[in-house]
C-alpha cells in the first residue's frame, strides 16, 4: 500500500509502521522513542526481540539526544560519512529503549542519504528505527515492489525508488575512549574508517572466551543465515566449479539458474552476469537475487567475488545468504 509523505509522517506519529527508502535498503519503520510502535516492527518481520534495532535520525546534532558518549572518534566518523551508510554503536542514555537498543547497554544511530526519508524525519519531528523491511533472514528489499512481495500489500510503503548502495550499513562500535571496532562490513570499508579516524580498529579475540568478549555489542546481520532467497543456495569460488554443478543439476532433470561476478563463460541455465566492480554488484545484488529467486528453480547457483578487501561486504551477504552452504563451501576449498 502505497503512502504519500504526509501520510507517512501521520502513520508513524500515530505508532504504526510504515517501509521507507534509505540508500542502502527499504526499512521498516517506527518511531524509536514508542515502545509498542517498535514492537510492531518486531511482529512484523517476525525477528527476534533480542536483535537491536537502528535509530535513523535527520543529523548529527541528533546525537545528543541518544547516547551518552560521543568520543571525537565517533564526531569524526559522523562528519566524514553522514549522511551516508554508516552506522555508528555508541553508550546509550539510560532513557533510550531496551527494546530498542535489545538489552545491549548500546545504540545503533545512522543518518541515511535519501531525501525522502530525511523529508520524512523533518515533516514529522521523529526518529525512526527502520532494520531492512522483509521477514527475518529473509532478501532485503531495494525496492517498493520487494517490500510488497515479502511483508504484503497491507503494510504501507512510502515509495522512494530504487536503492542506490544497495547493501546494508557497514556498522562500527565506538567506545566512550575512542577505540573503535568494525561490527558489519559494509561499502564504507575499514581502510575508509581508519584513514577517518587516524588509527586502526581494535579487534577482540574471538577465540579467547575471556570478558573481552562482552565489549562487542550484538548489532543487526549477524546471523549465520541472512539476506537469504527461499530457494536453496550453493556458493562457488571458482566458475569452472559453478558450471559443473549446474550441468549434474540438469542432469538429473532439476532446475538452477546462476548469479555470476564478471565476464567469462556461462552455464546453460538463467543467467545474471553483474560486473566486476565491487559498487556496482552491491547495488545490484539483492534486485538481482530477487528476480532469481522469482524463478522458483530447484537451486540458485552463486559465484563469489574475489576473496580481497575490496569485496569483502558483498561476500559478507553472500555466505550469509547460501547459510549452510558456506561450510561445504569451506571444505571443498580447503580439499584444493
């Protein structure tokens, strides 16, 4: 259900949820300081309540208004890349929602790059929290037309076009001492934040079991299987691989059609071939796994990037999106 601006700004000051354009990918939003509102979006994308949401907010001044630290680490990240996708984690104030932030003793805050939606901040004075508009683990939306097709034609959609990035905010924590750690990869890239920031992250030890464990706050994206087609994944590193798998496929009469990065042979199936520069595949990805999916085949086969720094968010969505695909995958590599 398609809603005007006004519309919009009415629905959410009202406590509904409305989708909305941002750059990266449409959100479902709610007004962030209403704790039913927010429930809402919870019930709606059927997420899990302990996921902390983003609070997208018209500027940096905004700041002030949700968290109780803003280190000049942070200002710099801000000013450098807002509006933009970034999303930065800092201390929370202590009024700000436990649904909202998940328990975490953090908030999410970012200032999208879309003037609908900055439109929509202004014309109705709020903050919205907005995690991508489609059912848990499932595609993201980069378009009107996907939101429809995965919450329904009943949830209202404030219609902003095509999203140009096309991929979820890269998100980076920063602590009330400056340091600061990459939580999601995203086109704003880790060299980018560090050359911002004038240092590098600091990296806990995952492996350590120790407290310092507890100083990464859970953020949106994390899970094992995310960003996922209904239709069964299976990820390849090397073309030649990919196409063998498409002609045993269609040797036992199933169907597949493929997602391929840059030029080069082609399986004898449906076919999208996307660029070898890593903007323009982000862009395209999701638009371009939705028409595959569409299809309904018995399995979509899906041609990783280079494993470098440059594709290292388009990969990210990718072994996601093939969920217990990427272990077979890392086996098979491994066995070369």
């Amino acid at each position: 259900m398609h809603v005007s601006l006004a519309q919009a700004s009415a629905l959410l000051k009202s406590g509904e949820v409305v989708a909305i354009p941002t750059e990266t990918v449409y959100g479902l939003a709610a007004d962030a300081s209403n704790d039913s509102a927010l429930r809402k979006i919870f019930t709606t994308k059927q997420r899990p309540a302990d996921h902390p949401l983003i609070v997208h907010i018209g500027n940096i001044n905004q700041v002030y208004a949700w968290a109780s630290e803003f280190p000049e680490t942070a200002m710099q990240l801000a000013k450098t890349f807002w509006p933009g996708p970034l999303t930065l984690v800092l201390p929370a104030l202590d009024h700000v929602s436990r649904v909202l932030r998940g328990n975490e003793p953090t908030v999410a805050l970012r200032v999208p790059n879309h003037p609908t939606t900055l439109a929509l901040l202004e014309l109705s004075g709020l903050s919205v929290a907005a995690p991508s508009a489609n059912l848990f683990t499932q595609l993201s939306p980069t378009t009107a037309a996907h939101v429809e097709a995965g919450l329904g034609v009943h949830v209202p959609v404030l219609d902003g076009g095509a999203c140009t990035v096309g991929i979820e905010s890269t998100i980076v924590s920063v602590t009330a001492d400056g340091n600061w750690q990459l939580l999601r990869p995203g086109m704003i890239s880790e060299e980018q934040i560090a050359h911002a920031t004038g240092k590098p992250q600091v990296v806990v030890d995952k492996t350590s079991h120790n407290i310092l464990d507890k100083q990464t706050p859970k953020v949106p994206g994390q899970h094992l299987l995310h960003y996922s087609p209904r239709t069964p994944v299976a990820l390849f590193n090397h073309r030649a691989d990919l196409m063998h798998a498409c002609e045993a496929i269609q040797h036992i009469n199933q169907t597949c059609a493929a997602l391929l990065i840059g030029a080069g042979d082609t399986p004898t199936c449906k076919v999208i071939q996307l660029s070898e520069k890593p903007e323009e595949v982000a862009e395209a990805l999701y638009r371009s796994l939705h028409v595959l999916d569409a299809l309904q085949v018995n399995q979509l086969l899906i041609e990783l990037p280079p494993n470098t720094l440059a594709w290292t968010a388009v990969r990210d969505r990718l072994t996601r999106a093939g969920g217990s695909a990427v272990e077979s995958l890392r086996s098979h590599d491994v066995s070369k």
